[in-house]
C-alpha cells in the first residue's frame, strides 16, 4: 500500500548513522541515494523501488547474506516509519525474482 513519507532532518541522520556502520556496496550506496535526495522519495513506492534494486544487485548472495540484508532494509523500514514492504523481502529470502 502506497503511503506518504516525509523525510526530515531526523531521519536523515538516523540513515546516515545507519549508513555509516554498513560495509559497501548495494546497501550502502542504496542509503546514499536516499541521504543525498530525501525530498526524491516522498511515498513508500518511491523507497520500495531502491529496495528492488537493491534486492536485485544481490540476488547472489548466500541465504545467510540475504537474511542478513532483509534484516538491514528491515532497519530501514523502522527508521522510515514504514510499516513493511509489501511482501517483497519475504520473495527475496525465497528466491521470487523481483
């Protein structure tokens, strides 16, 4: 379901903190787009898309990586106040391409 965000100075540096613990690569740079152009992503639809890429740039990843990783979007999602992600980490972990 596609919901407003409003993504203010707060969130942004929760993100950032967050960015900062993440080695990197896709999470990583994913977390960088949104820091750099928060007023970009207004609607959960606009976070669940860089969640796609980011899920598809890792589709590799052993099961313990991509458990890993849902856990890290998860953190995300807390941090945005968003309440899931439309099913879509749990395709991931079961292999549903995206």
């Amino acid at each position: 379901m596609n919901r407003k965000l409003t993504i203010g100075t707060g969130t942004v540096e929760g993100l950032r903190t967050f960015q900062a613990g993440c080695p990197e690569g896709p999470l990583h740079n994913m977390l960088a787009r949104i820091v750099e152009a928060p007023q970009v992503y207004t609607n959960t639809d606009s976070i669940l898309g860089e969640f796609r890429t980011t899920l598809r740039e890792c589709k590799k990843y052993t099961p313990m990586e991509k458990e890993a990783l849902c856990t890290s979007l998860e953190t995300v999602m807390e941090i945005l106040r968003m309440e899931g992600s439309d099913g879509m980490l749990e395709n991931y972990l079961h292999g549903i391409l995206l």
